[in-house]
C-alpha cells in the first residue's frame, strides 16, 4: 500500500519536534518537500558502521584502524561512549560481525573448536544448542561440559536432564554459590513447576534444554539435506523452532543465527533474517518510515478497537501491536518498557501489566532513562509473580489471529493465505516453499538500497571492511569460523549483518536525541 504523503513546513512544529526525536547528528535525515517526516540517511548509517568497525577491532582485535571518513570522525566519540555502556557484563553489544558477539564467539571457541576426541560435528551441533538454552557461558564451562566430555553420557542425552538428575542437582549447586542461570538479556519467566524459586529456574532449564535437544535432531538432518536450497532450508528451520513450547520470534532469530554461523557455506541469512522481539520496533519503524512496510497509522485505520493506543495522560502511552505480540509503554514516543506475550503467556494478561507499569510511569512522573528502565523492569516482574493481580478479558489473541489474515488486503491473497496457513500443518512441502514475510521482503529491498548505496561515507566504509577483514582473518587464523564470516562481498552485507546493525544505528539515533 502506498503511503500518504505528510506535508509540513520546515519550520513547522511537528518537523521541530522530529528533529529533536532523532537528535542532531541526524537531523539531515528530515524530509519538507511532501514527502516522510522521517527517512533514514545512508550516509549516516555508513559513518554508525565505521565506527561499529572501529571498534569492534580495537576491543577485539587489538588494533585500532583511524576514520578517514569526516561524518565518522564526527560521531566516534559519540558512537564510542554509546557502545562502550554496552560491552562487558551487559552483553548487549553487537559488533558489526555477529560472529563476534560475546555468545557467538564463545560458541565458535568452546564448543565448535573444542578439542573433544569423541566428539564429531552432530555432537558441536547439539551442544550448541545446550548451551544457547541458558547462553551463561560459566554454567555451560564449569558444570556441563564436564558431562558432555563423557562419551556414556552421549547414549541418552535427553535423560541426562531429567528432573533428579546429576546434572540438576550439579546446576542447583551451582545457583546455591550466587551464580546467574541465564543471560540477563533473556525475557524468560519460568513456568511455576515447583515452590522454590532456585529449584523452578533449574527444572525449567532442564526441560527447555530437552526441546532444544530434540529440536537439533529434528534439524540435524535438514542443514545436511543436499536435496533442498538455503531458501527451503531457512522455511524449515524457521518453521521447527517455532513449533517448539515457548519459542518466539526471537528464539528463531537466535538459534537461525548460530546454526549461520556453524555452517556458513548454507547461507541461511544472507537474503533473509527473522526479526527478534527486542529488535522489531525499531526495525517496523524503521522499514515504514522507508515506505518499505504499511505505517502503523495505516494498520489502525482498519477496525481494530484493541490495536488502538492507549492514552495515560502526561505524554505516556500504552502501545500494542498485536500482530507481533508486543504491548510497548512509551513516553514522548519513547519506548521505557515492553510486555510480550511470550513473557506473560498470553495478550491480555500483557496488556494488563503494561498499562499497570504506565499508570505507575504517570503516577511517579519517570522519565526514560536506564536507570528507570531498570526500575520498570524490576515492578515488571513483581507484578508477573503478583497471583492477586487482576487480567481483565479482552479477547486480544483472538484479535490478533484476526489481524494477522486482515494483514493480507487482497481476497485472492487471503484465500491463498488461509490455505498455506492450513496445509503448513501438514504439508511439509508448503512449509518448504514458503515466500518470504513482508518485513522479511521489506528488509532484502532495504538491503539492496543500502548495499548499493553511493553515498560518500558508504565509500570509506567498503574500504575500511576491506582492511579490518584481512586483520581479522590473520588474528583469528585458529578458529576457521570466525574467519568465514571475514570475506564480505563488494557491496554484498548480508540481511542479518544489516537487520542487527540497522537496529544498533536507531538506538545510537535514540540515544543522540537524550544528549541534546
């Protein structure tokens, strides 16, 4: 659908307030001329990229290669204090090679080069996703790789994590000394299995590691099916995480990514990427303001009494989007925390407890900061273990299943939609043959504007990924791996390299608007 076009003077007050939102190093971005109020600039994003380069060498690789770029000489002391916040205990930082990330690394490290005699490429696959059920890289070190070096325990796998099992007893002992079981980056809340909370974390561990287990099986022989392209592969993947009890969007994304990075001849994620919840905000937004997507005002306009914004008063709004099953908590358009309903376990519980934590945003006037998204996080989760408090029944998954067929306009495409959605069932070729989403086809034409940019920071961006690439592939000239993902094609980033950075660059954008 084509996007109506939003007149505005330049000087007029909804442009002024546009560019504050996005900050100074990006006001060139507005558009005045009848067009969006707000378009990504290239040029800029190439100069966030650098610096992403920059610094993923000096923090990982010992070197530090200087800008020639101007506009990134500009925003790297910016782009610097901004990444730095997030490196360490955080783990938040992805550096502009997703293999580098702190978890994927650790993979390619410890279980992917790990000098285990027994253990051949099924047995690194497996492990990987053991260790990706809980991605502590000291529980997965100190207390299951002990067992994983043990051919015996290899016979029944699954077994080895049942309830009462050396290896929960091992793991509760392990959280008996303080230690955290799952990265903080994790929004989990385990089921209630049993009283004790420390002893709950660990049965709903165990259990999860299981799915993941058999999930590898399921998938081991499909990444190895010569029979089937990287397209058909990808839809069947896709298709088998999800299938799996409490795997979302974001576990598709995580798990896609790890069996990329395991196998990088498949090409899993060069045309296509699943979107994670933490990132698909910014992504659909980003995608619109492009005209790439249909708007969110577009989508609103369609009868849906439930998707409406939910006004608090005193800039605060509560934001659903239930088609991706996200009620955000936004003041001044900007977002301080968000309820899933893989989090709550269903739409309208999330709801409740997001227009709960926008009620106490109004009441106590907070403001969005980090200090304050960590309150918000905290009274978050004392109101999902709160069994008094109270879910109004709105119907919300209901209407969500009705927008997802809405979302398809034409009748032709929604009788075609319907019917793959019932043979996908069953009919694992239908499954196979899948096209990709919208926001899946919206990314490969962002891709292609991207990629094939001339701007002149995209310029010293392709020679400066020349350089850092061959000093990468010398310093990790041990770990075959990481030295894969280190030959680029001229203009060629993949879409799950440019989905994860596009996200970093509109957070570093958000983060500029609240230093100025």
């Amino acid at each position: 659908m084509k996007r109506k076009a939003v007149s505005a003077p330049p000087n007029s007050p909804a442009v002024k307030l546009a560019k504050k939102a996005i900050g100074a190093k990006a006001q060139t971005a507005l558009k005045t001329d009848g067009d969006k109020v707000r378009k990504m600039e290239v040029g800029q994003f190439y100069a966030f990229a650098q610096c992403s380069l920059r610094m993923e060498a000096k923090t990982l690789m010992g070197r530090d290669f200087e800008l020639s770029d101007p506009e990134a000489k500009k925003i790297w002391p910016d782009a610097e204090k901004f990444t730095t916040r997030n490196l360490g205990k955080n783990e938040k930082w992805v550096p502009c090679h997703t293999v580098l990330g702190c978890h994927e690394i650790f993979l390619v490290e410890e279980v992917h080069h790990a000098k285990v005699n027994f253990w051949t490429d099924y047995h690194r696959f497996v492990a990987m996703f053991i260790f990706r059920c809980h991605c502590k890289r000291d529980l997965f070190s100190e207390v299951q790789m002990p067992f994983l070096k043990e051919k015996a325990f290899w016979k029944n796998l699954s077994a080895g994590f049942n309830a009462g099992s050396k290896m929960e007893k091992d793991v509760l002992k392990f959280r008996s000394k303080g230690n955290a079981l799952q990265t903080s980056c994790f929004l989990i809340i385990p089921e209630r299995i049993l009283p004790d909370d420390d002893k709950n974390l660990v049965r709903n561990i165990m259990i999860r590691t299981q799915r993941l287990v058999g999930l590898a099986d399921v998938l081991w022989p499909i990444v190895h099916d010569k029979g089937t392209s990287s397209s058909e592969k990808y839809n069947l993947i896709s298709h088998y995480i999800s299938q799996v009890k409490t795997l979302g969007p974001t576990w598709v994304k995580m798990l896609m990514v790890c069996v990329d990075i395991c196998l990088p001849q498949l090409k899993l994620l060069h045309d296509r990427c699943e979107v994670g919840v933490g990132a698909g905000d910014p992504m659909r937004n980003l995608m619109e303001d492009e005209g790439l997507l249909q708007s969110s005002d577009e989508r609103s306009s369609k009868k849906t009494v439930s998707s409406d914004k939910l006004d608090l008063g005193d800039g605060v709004t509560v934001n659903p989007s239930l088609r991706s099953g996200i009620i955000a908590v936004a003041r001044d358009g900007v977002q301080l925390i968000q309820v899933t309903k893989g989090m709550a376990g269903n739409l309208d519980k999330a709801y409740a407890i997001a227009a709960a934590l926008g009620r106490l945003a109004v009441a106590k006037k907070i403001k969005v900061t980090d200090a304050t998204k960590e309150f918000m996080k905290l009274r978050r989760q004392e109101i999902f273990e709160d069994k008094t408090f109270k879910v109004p029944k709105l119907g919300l998954d209901e209407k969500a299943a009705e927008i997802s067929i809405a979302f398809v306009p034409k009748t032709a495409e929604r009788l075609r939609f319907l019917a793959e959605e019932r043979a996908s069932k069953n009919d694992i070729d239908c499954i196979r043959a899948k096209e990709p989403s919208d926001s899946q086809a919206a990314l490969q034409t962002l891709c292609g504007r991207i990629n094939n940019s001339d701007a002149n920071s995209a310029r010293h961006f392709w020679t400066l990924l020349k350089t850092v690439e061959k000093h990468a592939r010398g310093f990790y000239k041990d770990l075959p791996l990481v030295v894969a993902q280190m030959k680029t094609g001229d203009r060629d980033l993949s879409a799950v390299t440019l989905q994860v950075q596009l996200c970093e660059f509109r957070q570093f954008e958000n983060y500029m608007s609240r230093q100025h």
